[in-house]
C-alpha cells in the first residue's frame, strides 16, 4: 500500500509541475494540429491506407515529443534526494504511468481531429481504443526508460530519436496491422494472437525497463 501511495504522490507532483508549464501542453497539441493541417493540404482525398499510415507517424512524433521532457527537468540535487527516499520502482513506474495517461489522452485528441476533418474509418471503435491503450503504453515504457538515459548522458535528445525509434517498430508495425483490420482493409484471422503478442511485447520491455533502470539509477 504503501507503494501505491509513493507511486501517486510521483505522479501528482508530474501532473502539478505540467500544469505550472501550460504552454507545454498548448505546443504538443499545436504540433498535432500543424501535423494534420498539413497532410490534408498536401493530400487532395485521403484513403483509408494513407488514414491509418498517416495517424501513426504523427503519433510516434507526438509521443517523442511529450515524453522527451520525463527527466530532462530532474536537477541532480532533486535526483540525489529522491535517491535517498525512493526505491527507483517508484520513480520509474510513476513516470511510465504519468506518460501512459498523456500519450493516450493526446492520442484520442489526434484521432478525434483527423475523424473532424475527414472521417473515422474504423468499424469498432472499442477495438481501435484497445489498439490505442497497447500501443501507448508501449510508447510510453520504450520512451520513458530512453529519456532516462538520455538525461544520464547529458540531456542529449538524440539518443531518444537513435535508441527509441528501433524499439517501437515491433509495436508499431502491429498496431498498424489491427488498425488495417479494423478498417477491413486487411481480412486477417489471427487478432487474438496478434493483440496477445502487441501485450507480451509491452510486458517484456516494461520487465527489462525496470531491471536496467535499477542499474542506471544507482550509476
């Protein structure tokens, strides 16, 4: 229980440092409406292949984007004192949970302004936010554990793009294979098998997310 506690009191203190920093959140969603104002520029009809293509990318960039920032504003005082009073589980689990909540929350947003300018080309709607619940918080463990370590190396953003992009592949490449089956584009049988290997690849990076944090927090 009282691990619970330390883990939300993380979280609240994320939430209530964000909201200090409003224009944080206005840039990430001024990004997601340049993003979508270009593409429907660019492209005179959009199909449901360029639909589903084009919601993802934009979701990768948005998500590097609102994740980039998980420890880049930890001072190494503030990362001595929670050392002293946290076990590194709780820091790296409240930071896993905090961006899991942005980047759905931001990825609902992106697909409800994509379905106001165009259409929704999903038949289930509760499947497709089931993609999206796996999706991101696959996101979230694979670029939370990379600020980590880019905060370790100096803030240096770079690493996030060269570290994170390879890892999400696996999971993007599934999320966009139900996304095509969920707009009929794709008759594909094995949807079970492929939502239960998009969870099993989420619950193996969070175990190895874990371990290596342990080591990178007492580095």
């Amino acid at each position: 229980m009282q691990d619970l506690i330390k883990i939300w009191s993380l979280v609240k203190k994320d939430l209530t440092v964000d909201l200090r920093e409003i224009y944080a959140f206005a840039s990430v969603f001024l990004f997601v409406l340049t993003c979508v104002f270009i593409v429907f520029k660019a492209f005179d009809q959009i199909s449901l292949q360029i639909w589903v293509v084009t919601y993802w990318i934009i979701l990768i960039f948005v998500s590097i984007n609102a994740v980039l920032k998980s420890f880049k504003d930890e001072s190494s005082s503030s990362r001595m004192y929670f050392y002293s009073i946290l076990n590194p589980l709780h820091v790296i689990v409240a930071k896993i949970i905090y961006n899991f909540i942005f980047v759905y929350t931001l990825s609902l947003i992106l697909w409800i302004i994509l379905v106001f300018f165009s259409f929704n080309p999903f038949e289930s709607i509760g499947q497709f936010l089931l993609i999206l619940l796996c999706a991101s918080f696959g996101f979230s463990v694979v670029f939370t554990f990379v600020s980590a370590l880019s905060q370790s190396g100096g803030n240096n953003s770079t690493l996030l793009s060269i570290l994170g992009m390879p890892l999400i592949i696996p999971i993007l490449l599934l999320s966009i294979k139900l996304s095509f089956a969920n707009t009929a584009m794709l008759d594909d049988t094995s949807l079970v098998t492929d939502f239960s290997l998009l969870v099993g690849i989420n619950l193996l990076l969070t175990g190895i997310c874990m371990l290596l944090f342990s080591i990178l927090w007492k580095a």
